[in-house]
C-alpha cells in the first residue's frame, strides 16, 4: 500500500517556490538588486522564503512588494504568505466553554480559573 503524501500542518504557510516563478519571468536576482536597491541576501532570502532575516516592520513589507512587482507576481499574495508563516495560527485565548458557568454566560464574564 503506498504510504500517504505529507500534510501540510494547519499552521505553516506552503512554499511559494519564487525562484521558479522569477525564472519564468526571465528576471535574475542581480537585475531586482539593481532596479530596487534591496541587497541580494535580503532577496535570496525572500525566495527561500526566510522571511526571519528580513529587517522587519514597513521595509519587509516594501521588500515584498518591491520583490513581486519586479517578477510580475501577485503581492498580496506574498504578503499573506510572510504573514501567515510569520504568525502562525495561535491557541484561542481564554477559558473554553466547557470551563464557564450558567452566570459567566448570563453575564458576558470569563470564568476565573481555581489555582
């Protein structure tokens, strides 16, 4: 019986395989160093979708942008791909329904929870 591909953990964002996507649109990476002024380690980066090394803040946003506009792919895309594996989904905050009592759901109030 073959053995079943791997998944993909709900939290963690898919490959975007960018370095294919620049190749097909004839772009190198010296030429989006030059036209953008973005380092090529900053860039290499981007394509490996390390996303940790980038500065952080408005200039990784600007990086991303700046990096899909010069391959012609979509950046939103890019940006909600470094976003989700940025920020993985977390553990909802709060106690579980289970934990709350007829009051605390009469009342709005969260339950405390015994120590």
């Amino acid at each position: 019986m073959p053995e079943p591909a791997p998944r993909t953990p709900l939290n963690c964002a898919p490959a975007l395989n960018l370095e294919h996507q620049r190749k097909l649109a004839g772009v190198s990476l010296d030429e989006i160093a030059a036209q953008t002024k973005i380092s090529l380690r900053f860039l290499k980066a981007i394509e490996a979708g390390e996303y940790e090394k980038l500065p952080g803040g408005i200039f990784t946003t600007s990086y991303l942008r700046q990096y899909a506009a010069a391959i012609g792919y979509d950046e939103a895309t890019l940006i909600e791909h470094c976003e989700r594996k940025m920020n993985p989904l977390a553990a909802p905050k709060g106690p579980s329904p289970e934990h709350r009592t007829r009051l605390d759901r009469w009342f709005g109030i969260a339950a405390q929870e015994s120590r």
